[in-house]
C-alpha cells in the first residue's frame, strides 16, 4: 500500500506524526482514522496490517503517534485521556481541510474507547470500530495497579508497560475516573462495530458486551476468536481490517471508482516492509499476493504461481460453461483442480544418452464435470478445455515489453 508521511498540529501546539496510506487505484476515496494502542504507535503491526486490509477495499487510512509516542512530540507524562480524544479531533480536521472528512474512525485497547468519545463528537464520522476496547476509559487504570499508590501519594510514578518505562501522573488517573462513558454510548448515534477476542487476557470480553449493551443500533459485534490483545498474529489483524472494510460498507458511501492510475490494465506495488507481500489493483479488486510463510513471506494471500494456476482454472470453467450453455447441454457445475511444476524434459531419443536436459513448466488439470452428460459430450468438453484463452496463452510463444516508466524505449524479449 502506498504510505505517505504527513504531519499535523494538535490543540497544544505540538506536531505530531502520522501516515496516510492510499488505496492503489485512483480516489476519491471515504478516509478513515486509526488510533493505537495505550503507549503503542502508528507503527505497530496490527495498526499496518488493519490499514492494509482497509486500502485494499479502497479506504485510505490516517494512523498517527499521539502526543509524546512514537514520532510526535510532547511530553507523554503530560497527557491524558481527553487529549487523546483532542489529538482524534485534530486529526479529522487536518484531514477535513487538505483531503477529505473521515467517515471511520477505528480504536485498539484504549485508543478504542478516545474513538467513541471523538467519533461522537466529529460530525462526518458514521462509522465507529473499537477493538479490545474497555467500556470505561478508567478500566486501563488496572494496568496500573502496582503503582496507583504511589502515583496518588507522589503525584507520579515511573510504571513499565510493555517492557518500557513511562511517567504517570495523578492527573492521567484523575482524567480517566472523570470520563461519562455511560450516558456516551447510550446517546451515540453513529453505526458501532465492536470487536474483542475471548482470550483477551488484558481488557475483558466483558467490555464488549458492556459496549454493545449500552450502545443503540444499527450496532454489531464480531469475536476475534483465539487472538491475543495486541493482535500480534498478522493474520488476526488482517482479518479484523477485512471484516472491518465489509461492515463499513453498509454504512459509509464510497465514491464510485475512476479507472487505475496507469495506462496499463493492473498495478502491482510490492510493500517491502513486509518482505513480499504485494497489493494488486486490477480494475475495482484489490487482491493480495504473497510467498508462503516457509519462503519468508506473510502467506497474506496466493502466490504469483498460485494465481497463474488460478487464472487458468478460472478460464477453464467459464469456457466450457459458456460451451455447454451454447451447446444446451446439461452441464451443472465444473471444478478445475490445479497444480504447477517444473519438470525435466528428455528428447524423444531415449536411446541418446549424451541428451541434454531442460525444465519446463508441468500444468496438471483435473476437470470435474457434474451433469447429466454423455461420454461423447464429457469428450467433447474435455478438448474445448484446451481452447480456453489462458491456455492458448500459456502454450504459443508470448513477446514481453518492459519499460521504465519515465523512459520511451521498450527492451524485448520472447518465450520459446
């Protein structure tokens, strides 16, 4: 997903930092904002893999560092959970003035519940998602428990969260306790995704339920089922920024799409943070490519061969669908089972010894038909499998082009 540094100016005068990252194809485009974890940053990998499930159904995604965290500045020690839910406003309205108003706005752990508080305040927002969100800011005072004596008595603490030491003050508890989440989500009136693993051992499943008690529909909960809090499994977070961008759907408008930013037919951009996980733009789909997780990839969607099997198993069916249908004959369903190799290829002389040897590529096909056919009809189908036009694509020889983008001339080369 393409990502672009920005930065912007909070309430207090501090600037803070964030990215936008941009579906592939061209906007416009309904804006969402993301907010991290209690102490985390825009960076971690749940926020990246999230974004990337939202980019690729065509949502661009803000993720920012709040005041004192990560790349922004500010004295954490200093803030709260107002300023937090402050730093989501003016996020909104740096959005709102060089882009577009945000219509989503996505919170994890604490930052789930500022997303309520901010969601409920910012007026273009008509989606709001929390994730391992508590039900009452003051709930992430337990993570503190060890240390709210002294923070009372002394007025701070240095407290170790996630291996790193932060100062809290007495005002940061103080702030939390004073916070009216009831009657908040009692009177919000925007459409409420809530998410939450049972097994979440830091914020309680009992939240959720909290939540989606309180709040009125339209409203939806949907279990992350064997992930921790921190959505650390990427493939937990993917899918939570999956189902996150179907449940949008219903409830933002999204502009209808322009065709890609390129005179070509798709657009691939290989995300290198990420080894080989790649974004494809192909008209108005975006799919995933990816190596399996053996080979150092993310396993984040098929791989390169996986889709050349794919694309020839797709066209298989549809041509003998489109086949049998002209013909008028009974064909109910088709199945393409599909595999890929390379395999050594001898010459036909056997006898000669001194052959030399090559790979080529081996495609098996096994066709399932399904449907009151006959031997000749079931025969018939199985040649027109061979005319399909992937496989005439696969078995004549090709002629790549390939240029630079800012470059006219073409280099060539050919397929035996």
């Amino acid at each position: 997903m393409p990502s672009q540094k920005i930065s912007f100016t909070n309430a207090n005068g501090f600037e803070l930092s964030a990215r936008i990252d941009w579906p592939l194809s061209k906007g416009p485009y309904p804006f969402a904002i993301f907010a991290h974890v209690f102490t985390g940053n825009k960076n971690i990998k749940s926020a990246r893999h999230i974004s990337r499930a939202l980019t690729l159904n065509g949502i661009a995604v803000m993720r920012f560092d709040f005041t004192g965290l990560g790349d922004s500045e500010g004295n954490f020690a200093d803030t709260n959970f107002t300023s937090n839910v402050d730093d989501l406003m003016c996020a909104a309205e740096y959005l709102t003035e060089h882009f577009e108003a945000p219509s989503i706005i996505i919170g994890h752990s604490l930052g789930g519940a500022a997303s309520l508080f901010a969601g409920s305040k910012i007026e273009s927002i008509n989606a709001i998602v929390t994730i391992g969100a508590p039900s009452y800011p003051e709930h992430v005072a337990h993570l503190l428990s060890d240390s709210i004596e002294e923070i009372e008595e002394n007025g701070y603490a240095h407290v170790d969260i996630g291996g790193r030491k932060f100062v809290i003050k007495k005002q940061f508890l103080d702030d939390l306790r004073n916070q009216n989440h009831i009657e908040l989500i009692k009177t919000l009136d925007k459409a409420i995704l809530v998410m939450h693993s049972p097994q979440d051992s830091v914020v309680e499943i009992d939240n959720a339920a909290n939540i989606y008690k309180l709040a009125k529909h339209p409203k939806s909960f949907v279990t992350l089922d064997g992930a921790d809090h921190m959505l650390t499994s990427k493939d937990d977070a993917f899918y939570a920024g999956q189902v996150i961008s179907s449940w949008v759907k219903r409830y933002v408008d999204f502009p209808k799409k322009e065709k890609l930013t390129t005179d070509q037919q798709v657009v691939v951009k290989l995300n290198t943070e990420d080894n080989f996980t790649a974004d494809i733009q192909a008209g108005r789909h975006g799919i995933v490519a990816d190596e399996p997780e053996e080979f150092g990839g993310n396993d984040f969607g098929p791989s390169p061969y996986e889709l050349l099997n794919a694309s020839l198993g797709a066209c298989t069916s549809m041509t003998l669908h489109m086949y049998a249908k002209r013909k008028g004959w009974d064909l109910e369903d088709v199945k393409v089972h599909l595999s890929h190799s390379k395999t050594t290829f001898y010459h036909d002389d056997m006898k000669d010894l001194d052959a030399t040897t090559s790979k080529i590529d081996r495609f098996e096909r096994v066709i399932e038909l399904k449907g009151d056919l006959t031997d000749e009809q079931k025969k018939r189908l199985m040649a027109i499998a061979n005319k399909c036009p992937i496989h005439r694509t696969l078995s004549t020889p090709n002629v790549f082009a390939t240029r630079l983008k800012d470059d006219s001339d073409w280099t060539m080369s050919k397929s035996s």
